[in-house]
C-alpha cells in the first residue's frame, strides 16, 4: 500500500471514529436531558439536578458578563444561532409570547438570556440586531469559542457544527431545551419543543407564585 492510500485509510478511520464517538456522547447528552426534563415535569421540582453555574460571556453590546450580572432575577435561557432557519425563531419567539402574557410584575422578574453556539458568526453586533426581533429585554450573549464551549457543557448543550457540501454555508445542529432558572441560579424547569407558551406560562406562573 502506498503512502497516499495508507494516509488515506487512517484519515477515514480517524472520521469514523469521531462520528462515532459524536454519535455516543450526543446520546448520552439526550438521555441525560431527558432524564433531567422527565424529573422536571413528574415532580414539578428540579432539586439534586445539576444545571449551569457560573459564566464569563459578552453580551449583545460587547461588554464582558458573569453570571452574577442576572443575579436576583429569573432567567430563561436558550441556546441557539442566529442562522438557525427554524427551531431557534420559534423558541426564541415563544419565550417573548411568555413574557408578554405573563402579568407585568411577573415578568419584569424574568430576565431572558439567548446564549450562542455559533460564536464564530454570532457577533455582539450580528447578536444585538438578532434579539431586537424578539421581546425588547432579550439580551444575547455571545463569546470566545472557549468560553461558548465551557457554557454549554454546564448546560448540558449538544451543538456541532455541520457541513453539507451542497450549501455555501454551515449549520449547526443543536438541543433546544429552553431553562428556567431562579434568582439564585438552580434549575426550576426544562421545557422542550412541544411545550408551547401557554404551557410554559401557567408553570412559570405556578412556580413564582409558589416562591413568593
Ligand atoms: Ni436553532
């Protein structure tokens, strides 16, 4: 075998076993968020689940945030990217139909966050014009690569880029999960794609009503 072809069969199995290993740790992400959301909505109460934590990112007009800057407020939280075609609008747009129709003092304790997966393209300034299409007190959150990744994994968020050779451009696949997060940053509820507002609504209700 010559060279080229033996470089050839060892990059091909490289790309195997990174599909692979891909494949595996994807399930185990879903499984584990399944889990996570199954204990959401059987006990209504997310205690013992681990969820976030701290975060270094930059917002939608380029300053450096923590954590800390959305202490004392609920936070719901979405990951996604700007060039998302579909799910991202529509979650991003449910969580605006939330806080619109959640009485005013409820909701002005409810801080909504939209954290990118695509930190390449999603600029401060890309993610400043992409939120102001949603609810006014969107805040988008962007970041080094490093810091993208270090949230994620926190959050339990799968993302990976893709490239399909017949699109000039790549997507990224990613779990859409939206989180419901307390003044003091435990998790209180996971909701998923078949959740809609109202759903969302009544138990972001019954969960601040109970806290208060
Ligand atoms: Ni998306």
């Amino acid at each position: 075998m010559d060279v080229k072809r033996r470089l050839l069969r060892t990059a091909i199995l490289a790309m195997i076993g990174l599909v692979i290993g891909g494949a595996i740790a994807y399930t185990q992400i879903i499984s584990e968020q399944n889990s996570a959301a199954e204990t959401a909505s059987t006990s209504g109460s997310m205690a013992g689940v681990s969820l976030g934590g701290p975060f270094e990112l930059i917002d939608h007009n380029g300053d450096s945030v923590t954590q800390a800057n959305y202490d004392g407020q609920y936070k719901l939280i979405y990951f996604g990217f700007t060039y998302c075609p579909a799910i991202c609008p529509t979650e991003l747009q449910k969580i605006t139909q939330v806080l619109n129709n959640l009485d005013e003092q409820m909701a002005v304790q409810i801080q909504p966050l939209f954290i990118s997966v695509d930190p390449e393209r999603d600029t401060p300034d890309v993610m400043r014009e992409y939120v102001s299409l949603f609810h006014p007190r969107f805040i988008g959150l962007t970041g080094s690569p490093e810091q993208i990744e270090a949230v994620k994994q926190d959050y339990k968020i799968f993302a990976t880029k893709v490239q399909d050779e017949n699109m000039s451009d790549y997507t990224v696949d990613h779990s859409s999960f939206i989180y419901l997060m307390s003044p003091d940053n435990k998790p209180l509820s996971i909701y998923r794609i078949k959740d809609d507002a109202a759903f969302i609504e009544a138990d972001i209700r019954k969960i601040i009503e109970a806290q208060s």
